[in-house]
C-alpha cells in the first residue's frame, strides 16, 4: 500500500530529507534556483513554516510544553495547512514545488522520540507522493561537526533535550541525531529515496541531483510545467532555502 | 453493569506515559452543536462537588498549547478540513497529557465536553477518511462512560434560534460550501454530524440519552447513569496493588 496520496497533477514535488548538517537545504536552494533559470514555476516549502500554526508551535517551544505526542502533531498539523493552501494548489497549477523537507522528517524524528513508526506513518497518509525524494546520507560525525562548528548554541527540541537523554546539550544532539539518522536509513529502502552521498563536494551533489531530476522528471517536464511569464517574478512570497 | 476498570488507551499507547496510576474517573458528554451538553456538565459538575467529588472540567480547544491558534485560525478564512483535525487533536493531546491524566492521577471525576468523537465527527463530515482519524486519535484513552445527547437537526435548530438567535459559520459548517444559507447548511452539516456520531455509538460504547427531553429530565437520567459507575467504591487502598501490574 502507498504511503501518501499520488500526484495526478501536471506539477511536481520535490523534496529534500537528510539529518541536520547533511547539507540538503544548501542543494535543495541551488536546485531550486536552477529550475528558476530554466524558465519553470518554482515554489518552495519550509518545513514547520505555516503562518496558521505558528503561534502554537512558537507557544509550546518557548514554554517547553510538547510532549513527544504534542510535538508530532502540532509539526502535522503545520504540515497539513501547507497541503492544503500552499503545496496542494500550486502542483495543481502547474508549478514545481520544492520541500525541504517533508513527512519523511517526522517519520525519523518523531520515531527518535518514542512516538510508533505506524502511526506517524498514518498521520501523514494524506501527504501527495513526491516525485523525488532526495536523502543526503552523512556519516554522524561529519554532520555533528558541521553544525557544531559553526553555530549558535543548540535548541531545547532541536537537541532532543526534551527526551533527558544527556545532561550536556552536544551530547544530548549527538545521541538524538543519532537515533534520527538510524531511522532515515531503515526506511531508505521502503521509501523510494535517492541517495545522495553528502560527503562529496557540494558541486559533484548537486550535478547528480540535476542529472536524477532529468532522468525522472525529464519528459514530463517538456509539456505542463507552468512556466514564470517573460520578465516576470513568480510567486513573489515563496521563501528562499537558508544556506547553512 | 459495567465494572471500574483500569483506564486504557484505544489502539496507540503514549510514549513515555505511565497509565497504571490512573485512579479517578473519566466521563465524556458528546452530541452535536447546540444540544445543551455545557448545561448539563454545569449542573453535573456541582452534582459532583456536593457529593465530595473532586472535579475537573475541560472541552475543545481550551488547551494552552493550542487553545488560541484554534481560535484565531478559525476567524481566519483560510482553515483547511485535514489542518483542522489535526489542530484539535493537538489540542486534544496536550489537554489529555497535561490536565486529564494528572487530574485522574489525582484521583478526580474528569468531565469531557466533547472527546475524539467530535474531531472525528467533524472529520468524517468533511468526507475525510473514517480509519485515518480513528488511528490518529487512537492515543487517546477509553473513558469509563461516554453519555451520547441525542437528538434530531430540527430540534439543533430551533435550540439556535431560541437560545443564541444566530447560526454560526463553523456550526453550519459554511466551510463546506454548500450553499450561501446559513440555515440550509446548518441543517445539511449537522445532519453528517449526527450521522457520523450516530455511527460509533456501539463501537464506543456510547450511552445514548435522548436530548430533546426537558433539562431537569436528562440530568436525572445522567446522575443515574453516573452513579452506576460507583465513584465512591473506588478507593486507592483497594486498587494500589493489583492495579499496577494489570495495565502494563
């Protein structure tokens, strides 16, 4: 049985999943900038971004209130508002929408903190099926050292610190990361990703992310793309990906 | 008659919760829009406290993780079907993990206006999928009486105009389009939503009471029903032992 809702539409979902500091949003940026340059639609989608829930979600972290119930749901609930008003309508129009990230996020990083594989799996059974899913597979320590170097201190949730794993924040990420990276490789098979080795260079990642959306998307993408009219700025709103 | 039991969740046990401590009572008051549920948790309420109850009373969206984000979204015009449910669940979530199982922990009468049944409810009512939204909710835990205010849409009619004088948009389920008419919508909406409860009362094990009953009528039917469950009887000396092993 599939996991989510398959793309009947004439536009095209792309995402990106990996742990933090695997570099997926820096690729998941350049490639969306390409397909910009290409001419196409281009609207790109943030994980945990809703103006709807943003309020809840700000309330809970600064109070530290989810539990890792309340934590799964509030990031589906955001998840499920950019389905419906955003993603949703724009691959219906035509345009190409990038993610960074998608359901995939929470089925790692809700399973890291307790919550059952299935179901979070239900939970998101409305999302539609990309037509990509990137995974940037990192080993723990190159991504640890990424994000440690060189950035500001970790957060509450971020670092898992919610789950009394180490008293140390490092230690804590480093264990919760941990945990998230086992579950992005368990489901690597039964999902579809692929695989992007991030240790390569950031030029050889993205010259095989373009070369994959060529292969998959290749035809497709000659006829029912929504193209940016001549000189005009499409989507004007669409959130560009932070470069880490 | 139904025995005191230990609490248990539906399908999906929460993560780092323990349940085998849980010594109070969970009663839930369902039915549609407008059937007087508030009026009867009010008087029930006191009912309780005279007879030395300790008493807890929540209900939708009175959450503080999520209570307010539930408002201002709705007076947004932006709420999707799916985003709804799940903001009401989270609600549900926090409200379950955060007041009703401390509360029960404490050894209190927890009264429920409105349980999973009405997310579930409003979700099916919105052609959202029956099995989806029961996993989703499956967290959360089998009360010990469910009470089921029943009754038909003309009398949910003619409670609006008599009691509030106005429709509301979300109560006539206006986000559905079916029509410019309140009225219309109202009737066509709050008939799924009595359809969809109507559909887990043997499932769940609802109480049906007839809601079209004078007040005084239901709430003599409620205080027996309630006193079958023998609140009293349940004592913490008596349960403690046998009680922690059962439920894991």
């Amino acid at each position: 049985m599939s996991l989510f809702v398959p793309n009947r539409y004439r536009g095209k979902l792309i995402v990106v999943e990996g742990i933090d500091g695997s570099g997926k949003s820096t690729q998941i940026s350049l490639l969306s900038h390409w397909l910009r340059s290409q001419g196409y639609a281009v609207a790109f989608s943030e994980w945990n971004s809703s103006p709807l829930v943003r309020q809840a979600t700000r309330r809970g972290k600064k109070k530290e209130m989810f539990t890792p119930t309340s934590f799964s749901l509030i990031h589906a609930t955001d998840f499920a508002d950019r389905m419906e008003s955003y993603i949703l309508p724009l691959v219906k129009s035509g345009a190409i929408v990038c993610a960074d990230r998608y359901a995939y996020t929470a089925f790692a990083r809700d399973v890291a903190r307790g919550v059952g594989r299935r179901w979070v799996r239900n939970l998101y059974r409305f999302a539609m099926h990309p037509n990509i899913a990137f995974y940037f597979r990192v080993p723990l320590d190159v991504a640890l050292g990424r994000i440690l170097g060189g950035r500001d201190a970790l957060k509450y949730y971020e670092a898992g610190m919610d789950l009394g794993l180490a008293r140390d924040v490092e230690e804590s990420f480093r264990i919760f990361q941990g945990r998230i990276l086992d579950e992005y490789e368990g489901m690597a098979q039964e999902v579809g990703f692929h695989i992007i080795d991030a240790t390569q260079s950031i030029e050889e990642q993205q010259r095989l992310m373009r070369e994959i959306v060529m292969n998959v998307l290749g035809d497709s993408l000659k006829n029912g793309i929504l193209h940016q009219p001549v000189g005009g700025d499409f989507n004007a709103q669409a959130t560009t990906a932070p470069v880490l | 008659m139904r025995k005191p039991q230990p609490l248990q969740f539906y399908s999906e046990p929460l993560p780092g919760v323990d349940i085998s401590d849980l010594q109070g009572k969970l009663i839930v008051i369902e039915g549609p829009d407008a059937v007087g549920r508030s009026t009867q948790i009010a008087q029930l309420r006191q009912w309780l406290e005279q007879e030395g109850h300790a008493v807890l009373d929540t209900g939708m969206a009175r959450s503080a993780l999520a209570g307010k984000g539930i408002q201002m979204a709705k007076e947004g015009n932006t709420l999707g079907p799916i985003t709804m449910t799940l903001f009401y669940t989270t609600d549900f979530a926090d409200r379950l993990e955060n007041e009703i199982m401390p509360a029960l922990r404490a050894g209190f009468v927890v009264l429920i206006d409105r349980y999973i049944f009405s997310i579930m409810a409003r979700a099916i009512a919105r052609g959202e999928d029956r099995r989806w939204i029961e996993q989703v909710a499956g967290f959360a835990l089998a009360p010990h009486a469910v009470f089921y205010l029943r009754t038909d849409v003309e009398h949910l009619v003619s409670r609006v105009v008599l009691g509030r004088g106005a429709f509301d948009y979300w109560e006539s389920g206006m986000d559905l389009r079916f029509g410019p008419d309140m009225y219309e919508s109202f009737v066509r909406y709050q008939t799924r939503l009595i359809r969809a409860l109507d559909s887990m009362v043997e499932r769940y094990e609802f109480v049906v009471i007839d809601a079209s009953q004078p007040i005084d009528r239901i709430f003599h039917e409620l205080q027996r029903q309630i006193r079958r469950l023998q609140l009293l009887r349940v004592r913490p000396r008596k349960r403690a032992a046998p009680k922690a092993k059962a439920t894991v």
